[in-house]
C-alpha cells in the first residue's frame, strides 16, 4: 500500500491523539467515567508525582546550615516564602500542612501541564515501542483526573471544615447559613451549600481541564501543518509552533498557580462562618 493511502486524514489524527489507553479497550463514551481506568493518565501523574517529590528531595539534600545554598536550594527557598505568604493571608489559622499541600499541588500540576510542551508525536512513538497502540501524555487534559484532584481540594475543605467548626458547628451551618436560623428555611439553607460544593468542585476541575485541552489542540493543529511538504509549510509549522510553545508556557504556570490559589481559597473559607 502506497505511503499516502495510508497516511490519516487531519481528523483520524486528532481522534487518535485525543484517545487515552484504558481498562476499556474502547474509546470513553462519557465525559467523566470513573469505572474506566486510563492507565496512560495513571502513569504520567505518578511519573510526574515522583520528579515532585526528586525535586524536593534534591533541593533538601543541598540545604547547608553555613556557606552559600545552591541556585536549586534558592529557587526553592524562594517557592516555599512565597507560597507560605499566600497561605498566611488567605487562610486565618494553622498553615503548616496546608501550605505544603498548596505548594505541592503547584509543582506537581506544573510539571503534568509541562508535558504539554513535549512534540505531540513523541508520546504516541513511545508508546509504540511497548507496543501500545494509543498513549496521551498531558493528565491535566483528561477530565477525569482533573475532577478526582478537585474531589480532593473538597474533601479537604470539608476536613478543615469539620476541625475548625466541630461536628456539630459544620452540621449547623449547613441548615443555617446563608438565610438563618430556621426551620422552614433549613431545606433551602442546605440545598443552597450542597450547590455551593458541588459548583466549586466542578468548575476547580473543569478550568485546568478546559485551558489544557484546548493548549493539546492547537498543538495537534500546528503539527498537522507539518503535513504540508512545501519550505514555507514547514517554516509556518516550526514558527508557529514555537510561538504557541513560548505562550503556552504561561499558561501552563498560570494554570498551576489558580489551582493552588483556589486550593487555599476554598480551605480557607472553611476556616470562616457565613
């Protein structure tokens, strides 16, 4: 068969980039599944989780109590104050394991966005290698994972929730706030809260999931322009590849840091009554 006759139309291409290696065996039919396994969202957020913690690692090795710290030890150092300051001015309580996890949960969704900037082909031939007919690199373009990490943001809010208010002050707010105390107004009050959760957790999912995939579209679209054998076709498709690449670069950070800052907004809130 002729190499051309062979090769994927711009739409084959792009369906086959936006299917994830599953338990399924199958393209995902919904939205969000979480009876399906995506095994390649799976490995990339641990291989990420795992430079995470070298990264860490490596910056805490390199700490010395005199004589100047390394360029690492400094950026980190630098990392820690910061995101500490967030956390100190948002959240009116106990910061010490909640700027870790917001400090954490920066890093770590930095380096899953990062993944993003790798050629968008290099994941696919990799994968090949192993024999693995599909394999999608950037987790933070699946829903799924991005929702399961918002599922924790909110289980940890309603952690905090409970702590700081007690059982009984958490369970009362819930049937109190934001109309008062009231018998006839307690189903609403409850209705109202339960909206509130929900909306936060789905919309915290939903933008990095949103921002990152439509980033992983362009890329696909900038490399189908390397499809067109032409010196000008080829010039376009580098060019414009490395201006989205230089832009995107912002907002794999930006979108890192609103999930952090979101992260210690919404503990936050559950440090305070309504």
């Amino acid at each position: 068969m002729a190499a051309g006759s062979s090769a994927p139309t711009p739409t084959e291409y792009i369906v086959h980039h936006l299917a994830h290696l599953n338990s399924s065996g199958s393209a995902q039919k919904k939205i969000v599944d979480f009876s399906i396994v995506n095994y390649d969202t799976v490995f990339w957020s641990i291989a990420m989780g795992l430079l995470t913690v070298l990264f860490f690692y490596s910056a805490a090795r390199k700490v010395r109590v005199e004589g100047p710290s390394s360029r690492l030890v400094a950026m980190v150092e630098s990392l820690v104050e910061f995101v500490h300051e967030q956390a100190r001015s948002i959240v009116h309580g106990d910061v010490r394991m909640i700027a870790p996890l917001a400090m954490t949960s920066f890093v770590w969704i930095f380096l899953m966005n990062a993944i993003d900037l790798i050629p968008v082909d290099l994941p696919g031939y990799i994968g090949s290698f192993f024999g693995l007919h599909y394999m999608r690199a950037v987790p933070t373009a699946d829903l799924n994972a991005t929702l399961a990490m918002s599922l924790v943001v909110l289980g940890a809010s309603i952690y905090y929730g409970i702590k700081i208010k007690h059982p009984g002050g958490f369970v009362k707010e819930l049937f109190a706030a934001p109309f008062g105390k009231s018998l006839v107004l307690a189903p609403f009050n409850f209705l109202i809260q339960i909206i509130e959760y929900a909306a936060k957790t789905v919309s915290l999912g939903m933008r990095l999931f949103g921002n990152m995939f439509a980033g992983e579209l362009v890329f696909m679209l900038i490399a189908l322009l390397g499809a067109t054998a032409t010196w000008w076709g080829f010039g376009l498709h580098f060019l414009t590849g490395l201006g989205w690449a230089i832009f995107h670069i912002l907002i794999i950070t930006l979108q890192a840091f609103i999930f952090m800052m979101l992260t210690l907004v919404y503990i936050g809130q559950a440090h305070e009554g309504h």
